[in-house]
C-alpha cells in the first residue's frame, strides 16, 4: 500500500539490433541474451514484445563496412536497413512506436556520429546538422514515430523539427538524447553495431561532442537548450551513473523524461549473475526501479523482453 514507485510494462522502450543478413539471430557476445535480428525476425521479436504490453522499440542497424564511408551517406539512403526494418515492423505491428536513431556512427568509417572537419579531425558540428535534418526526414518517410538523435551536436533538435515540418512530418516526435555522457559504458554496443572497429583497440573518444561525465550542471543546461528548440522528450544516457541527472533534470523540466540503461550497465549485471556473483532478477529489478525512482518516465533497457516477462508472472 505505501510502495512509491512501480515498474510497469509501459514504462519499457527496447533497444533492438538488425542485421542485413537473412540468418534469425546473430548473438552479441559481449550482451549475454542480445542479438542481431534479421528484419523478419525483427518482425516477429517485435509482434511478441507488442504482445507482452511493450509499447515501443529502439532500432539499431549494423551496417555492412562495405557500405560505410567518411561521410556516412548510407544513413540517407530511403531504402538502407533501418529504413526497410521500419516499414517490415509498422506494416506487421502498426500499433508499435517504433523510434529510430538519427547519428551517423553506424554509416561512417571512422566510427563518429558526424563528418569530420578536414583540418581538425574533430567532428564537424553544422556540416552534421544538415544530414542529420536529412535523415530524420528519410526515416521518418519510412514509417518512424519518433526519430531520437542520439548525436549530441548543438542545435540539431531546432534543424531536425525544421525539416521534419518542412515535408509536412508535422506528427512525428523527437526523443532528444539531451544528457548523453561520454561514457565508457558503451563499449559492448559499439561491439553489436560494429562502429568501435574502426578506431581499433583505442576505446573512440567523443569527448567533443558527448558530455563530460563529471558535468551534471552543463548536462542541464543542455537538456533545456533541446527542450527550448522543440524536442518532446528529453533523455539522459547512461541511467545508473547518472541517476542525480535524471533527478535534477526532472525538477527543472515538464517533459517526459526518458533514460537509457545502456549496454555496459547490461553487460555488467549479466556478466556478475553469470558468475553466480548476483541474483539477475532481483538485481535487474532493482536497477531499473532505481531509475524509475530517479523520475525516469521511461526506460530503455535490453532487458525490456525479460522484465515484461517478470512483470507479467508477479
Ligand atoms: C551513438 C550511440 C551510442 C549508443 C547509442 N547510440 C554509443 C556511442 O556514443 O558510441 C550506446 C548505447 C548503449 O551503449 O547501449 N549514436
């Protein structure tokens, strides 16, 4: 009767990885339990969520590196991967939300979630701005929700819902990954997408563009700056470092606030559970809840499948 908070099965978006190919499943190693869909397994992972009470997906392509370029074109390509697996999942599960990453660090061949400045190296912002405006376009035409910039560059939620109601997208939504850290969280879904690869053994460094993970004042500032420029969500990533983000960010904004239990924070839970060192449910549980305490409205977890599950037998 006095409990605070719930976690319910509305509250869970899953993140999910599509591969080109037509083999079902192609495990992630280093995501105990993840894997790379086919777009007809995609299809059906998606009709089973739906079917469990998850309202949304998050979808992730791999992109083969033959189809990778410095500037990341294939992201504008209408008929690339994510585009098909949007109109595949909205033609078999049309009540799905299906939400789609706008960056380019599954496209380019360095790994980076823009174009690279010639005479820096840096990632150029504005020049990144503009094909990310394009592709929000491109997959919001096949059929996505929501598109989420995942990117971090300054200024793209003004750009994108520009364009968006430029070719009369008028209804699609912008889930904004406003607080998004430079993490070293992230290391097994760069794995899943392949956009490590490039850079080799050194971790990729997107120190100039992601947030420094010491900065919860500067992550504010830039979660309203996307709030002023049109965004309707507002993330933070990742959720269990950063629960004091969510918390501030939850006072100082009306919007729905969005977190991202991401892939390292999966990997570590499986990884201690699969040694005996942790009761995975009970510890899942307790992390997602944590989250949701914090004043998370929803959560993106690859555990979306299994604590839908969970929920459903209580
Ligand atoms: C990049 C992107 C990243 C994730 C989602 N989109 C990582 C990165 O910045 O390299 C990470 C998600 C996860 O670790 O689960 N656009």
């Amino acid at each position: 009767m006095v409990q605070e908070t719930h976690l319910r099965v509305s509250d869970l978006i899953a993140p999910l990885f599509v591969h080109p190919g037509t083999e079902p499943q192609i495990p992630v190693a280093s995501l105990l339990g993840v894997v790379r869909w086919s777009v007809e397994g995609l299809v059906s992972e998606c009709a089973a969520l739906k079917a469990l009470g998850v309202p949304a997906v998050a979808l992730f392509p791999v992109t083969p590196p033959e189809r990778k370029n410095p500037e990341g074109s294939e992201a504008l390509n209408p008929d690339n991967l994510v585009c098909r697996a949007v109109r595949a999942v909205k033609q078999a599960v049309p009540d799905l939300v299906v939400i789609t990453d706008v960056a380019l660090d599954p496209y380019t061949e360095h790994g980076h979630d823009g174009v690279l400045d010639p005479k820096t190296g840096d990632v150029d912002n504005d020049a990144t701005v503009a094909l990310l405006s394009e592709m929000s376009v491109v997959q919001a035409r096949a059929g996505s929700d929501w598109v989420a910039p995942s990117d971090m560059m300054d200024g793209r939620v003004a750009a994108i819902r520009g364009a968006l109601d430029a070719a009369g997208l008028i209804r699609t939504v912008i889930l904004a990954y406003s607080a998004k850290f430079a993490s070293a969280f992230y290391g097994p879904f760069r794995d899943a997408v392949g956009s490590q690869s490039a850079a080799g053994r050194v971790y990729l460094d997107k120190r100039t563009y992601q947030l420094n993970p010491a900065n919860a004042r500067e992550a504010l500032k830039d979660a309203l700056m996307d709030e002023a420029e049109g965004a309707d969500v507002l993330m933070v990533k990742p959720a269990g470092p950063y629960l004091d983000v969510i918390r501030d960010l939850r006072a100082a904004t009306r919007l729905p606030i969005a977190a991202y239990q991401v892939s390292g924070e999966y990997a570590a839970l499986h990884a201690a559970a699969e040694r005996g060192w942790l009761d995975l449910e009970a510890a899942r549980h307790e992390a997602l809840l944590g989250i949701k305490r914090a004043g998370a409205d929803l959560i993106l977890t690859y555990s979306a499948r299994a604590m839908a599950e969970a929920l459903r037998a209580r």
